[in-house]
C-alpha cells in the first residue's frame, strides 16, 4: 500500500475536521481551499475557521459569478474573520469576448471553463503541497471515485484532500442547519448547484442536482475535477 493510499485509509469515514487538521499540520503554509460558494465550501469554510485553522480559503473569480454569491463571500468573509482571495481569469469578460467572441460559454463552454476556471485554478495551486476541495462522490461520476486524500489526478507533486467525499447532501444540509452556516439563497429557489450564472438554471423536482449546470449541453464538470484517462499513482507525502 502507497503512502497516500494508506492515509486515505486511515481518513475514510473520519470526521472532516480531521482531515482538515491533518492538512494543515502536513502541509504548513501549501495547503489551500478553493471553493465556488456551494453549501459544501461553506461547510468546510466553516470547519477551517472555527479550528483556525492554516488553510489559505480561495475562489476563482470568473466575473460571472451571482450577485447572491458575491454578496455570500462578502458575508462569510464577515461572519469568520478571514480573508477568501479571489484569482481572476487573464482576461476580463469584454477581453475575452474580444478575443473569443461574444457568449463564449454558449458557443465554446469548455473552451469558456478552461479560460475563467482550470487556468487560474492552475496559477492558486501553483507551488502548493495539499488541495482542498469541497466535492461529495454521489454528485458527478468523475467524482464517484474521489478518496479523501489521493494523489492530485492534475498534478503528482501535489495531494488532492476530498473531506467530504463520502458525505451525503443530506449530511451536508443537517450541518449547515446544526452550526447556522450561511448558504447562498438561491438554494431556496430550485439551485442545488450553483457556477456561473450564464450555465447555471433552476432545477425541477425529479432532476438531478447538477440537471442545471451546463442545462442541454453534454457537459457535467467545468474540468477542474475532471480525471485524466492516465492519473499518477504515487507521490512523497509531507511528513508534519
């Protein structure tokens, strides 16, 4: 058994705050959250700040976020104390239409995801140990796999840490309510998911929670947690 095979072993089914600490304490100063503000990142902005615990929090700001999601990281932001740090695209949205042409997430949306989110994911890990993520298995099949720690599938010199990845959203959900943490109320108007506003609808009842995301395109994932045919197997973890 790996290293990181058997720290996945040793974490599966642990609380997440446990998998949070162990983070921070092996990868002081490189491990950081991204979250895009779902009822997951909340969960675990929650964890990190109530433990403070040293995690750098940020969010791919692609421009085209929600005012609601906007006015929630402000909120958190107020509500724990800490600083979530926004990575921009190179281009801002006019750039990019001038460059690409208008709509490009009609047109070209995984063209559109690569530019506003799986680049600048790439420039907030750049030089990190341990990411963090918020996914759950039971939301997408590239994530029906995820452990709670692995070997990050984009990058072998990196960890990927999935604290809730055997979490149901009925787990999630009895948290937020238990601990009083703030959530995005779009959740209370049929959005289970929430990305940018242009590829993000409304779900009916008797969809699926991702139904809205990328609605009437063969398109689930924005690509930041999309698995590569061949993932890496093996890396030297940090010892705390």
């Amino acid at each position: 058994m790996s290293e990181v095979e058997a720290v996945a072993t040793r974490f599966e089914g642990r609380p997440p705050i446990e998998v949070l600490a162990w983070a921070a304490e092996a990868y002081p100063g490189r491990a950081v959250f991204t979250t895009g503000f779902g009822v997951e990142g909340c969960v675990l902005i929650d964890l990190i700040a109530s433990d403070h615990l040293g995690i750098d929090i940020v969010t791919l700001d692609t421009g085209l976020l929600f005012p609601e999601t906007y006015a929630l990281w402000r909120r958190l932001e107020e509500r724990y104390g800490v600083a979530i740090r926004g990575i921009e695209p190179e281009q801002s949205v006019p750039q990019q239409a001038a460059a690409h042409g208008d709509r490009l997430w009609a047109s070209a949306p995984d063209r559109c995801c690569n530019l506003r989110k799986v680049l600048p994911l790439e420039k907030a890990l750049r030089g990190q140990g341990a990411w963090i993520t918020a996914i759950r298995r039971d939301q997408t099949a590239d994530r029906a796999v995820a452990r709670v720690v692995e070997v990050d599938p984009r990058d072998a010199s990196r960890v990927k840490v999935n604290p809730l990845a055997s979490w149901t959203s009925a787990d999630v959900w009895a948290y937020v309510r238990r601990n009083d943490v703030p959530v995005n109320p779009l959740h209370d108007r049929g959005y289970p998911s929430i990305g940018c506003w242009p590829c993000t609808s409304a779900v009916a009842a008797g969809e699926s929670a991702r139904a809205g995301r990328w609605r009437d395109q063969q398109k689930t994932e924005c690509g930041l947690h999309t698995r590569p045919a061949q993932a890496p197997f093996e890396i030297h973890l940090n010892r705390p």
